[in-house]
C-alpha cells in the first residue's frame, strides 16, 4: 500500500511540473525567455537526466539483490523445515506432539504469503510462539540410548538454524532502498519534468505525452519499490518451496 501512495505522489509531481511549467511559461518575462535561457535549462536538465540515470540503476540493482537474496533464503528455509520434521520422525512417536507443532508453523507461514497480509511471512507472533513450543518439547524430551541422544542432538541443532533463517528473512523484509535516495531521485525527475514544459507547444499531443511519461516512469519506480519489499505488493516472493515443505512434513 505504502509503494502504491509513493508511485501516486510521484506521478503527481511529475505531470504536475510539466503542465504548469508548459502553463506558465507565457507569463515569464520576455528576458526569461530567450535563446540562451532555454540552452542552460536544457543543459541542467541534461545532468539531471544522466545523473538520475545512475541512481535508477543502483536502485534497480539493489531491488535485485534483495528480490534474489530473499528468494534464496525461503527455499533455504523450507529445506531446513523438511530437515527438521525429518529428524522429528526419525526419532520415534515421542516427538509426534513436537512435528504437529511444527506442521501448525509450516501452515501459518504458508496461509501468510497471501497478498492481503501487510506483515512478511515468517514475523508473525503466534508462528514464533509454534517454534518456541518445538524447541520446549525437545528440551523435555529424555534419549533412551547413544542413537536417540545424537538425533535430538542433530534436531535441535536444526531447529536452531530454523529460527536463525526465520530471523534473517524479517530483517530482510524491509527493504534495502533508503528513503531520502527516492525523494532525491524524484525532486530529480520533477526538474526534468519541468524543464520539459519550458517552451513546449500548448497542444493536446504534448498534454498527453506528458501524463503518459509521468504515469510511465511513476509505474516503473513503483515496481522498483515493490520488488525491494518482496513480501508485499505485485512483486511477491513465491510461496511454493513453503508450500511444498508443508506437503512433505504432512504426508
């Protein structure tokens, strides 16, 4: 929600400079409005251009590695959830109370990935508490023998890692793309915008082309935006490796 307002302001501001700078550029001065004016308008507007170049670049590059490193993390995640049920299983009908537990978080996680949540998948209080509850059945439990010790041993080493991930995944959730590099970037764009009104023709066709470019480049960092928040939007982390580790610990 928060990325579709952002995208919403930012085509504001863009269509918006354009049109009134294209509205109010009869009523400069004549001065302002000479040859050798429009040349140095242009010319700042030619950095920006080259300088907000580089930005989007490094903000879509980020957004990337985020996206990416996110992804690898969940079927991390999921494979360490698999491992751990395994381990559960191996280790006797003792641990079947500590596998639906953990069966219960598995599901929590999966019926979270939806796009209504506002929260990412794996920071819910309730889910935390499941695992928590995982790791109390293990600590209660007492190994008959050598075979039973090593198994518990190798399941809570699992369960360890588990929370680990599941730690990494919400720190990751927030985004890489600090806030005052996007409102440089857009007080970029809205100076090029602006610039594109000085001495523009007043007709329909510019009109238009101006709103179709502030929606275009709106939308363009709106998904930037987006896939920096892999666990929200359009843009979403798939929740099939989840998925898939909850078939395979309920089967």
């Amino acid at each position: 929600m928060r990325e579709a307002l952002i995208g919403v302001a930012i085509f504001v501001c863009l269509a918006g400079a354009s049109l009134v700078s294209l509205m109010i550029y009869e009523r400069f001065p004549a001065h302002h409005r000479q040859d050798d004016t429009s040349a140095v308008v242009r010319h700042a507007a030619n950095l920006f251009v080259v300088m907000s170049s580089l930005v989007l670049g490094l903000m879509i590059n980020s957004a990337k590695n985020t996206f990416e490193s996110i992804d690898h993390n969940v079927h991390a995640f999921a494979t360490e959830l698999i491992l751990l049920d395994r381990s559960l299983r191996q280790y006797g009908p003792e641990t079947d109370a500590a596998r639906q537990s953990l069966a219960a978080y598995a599901q929590r996680v999966v019926d979270a990935t939806s796009p209504s949540q506002q929260t990412p998948a794996v920071a819910n209080r309730l889910s935390e508490l499941l695992l928590n509850q995982v790791g109390d059945m293990l600590a209660a439990l007492t190994p008959p023998e050598a075979r039973h010790a090593a198994l518990l041993q190798n399941a809570t080493q699992q369960l360890q890692k588990v929370i680990e991930r599941r730690w990494v995944l919400i720190e990751q959730s927030e985004g890489a793309i600090p806030a005052p590099l996007i409102a440089l970037l857009v007080a970029w764009l809205t100076l090029i915008f602006a610039s594109f009104g000085f001495r523009a023709p007043r007709n329909a066709t510019v009109v238009c082309t101006f709103i179709v470019s502030a929606a275009l480049v709106a939308s363009a960092l709106y998904l930037i935006l987006d896939m920096d928040l892999p666990f929200s939007g359009p843009i979403q982390i798939s929740p099939a490796p989840l998925q898939r580790a909850l078939t395979e610990m309920t089967q």
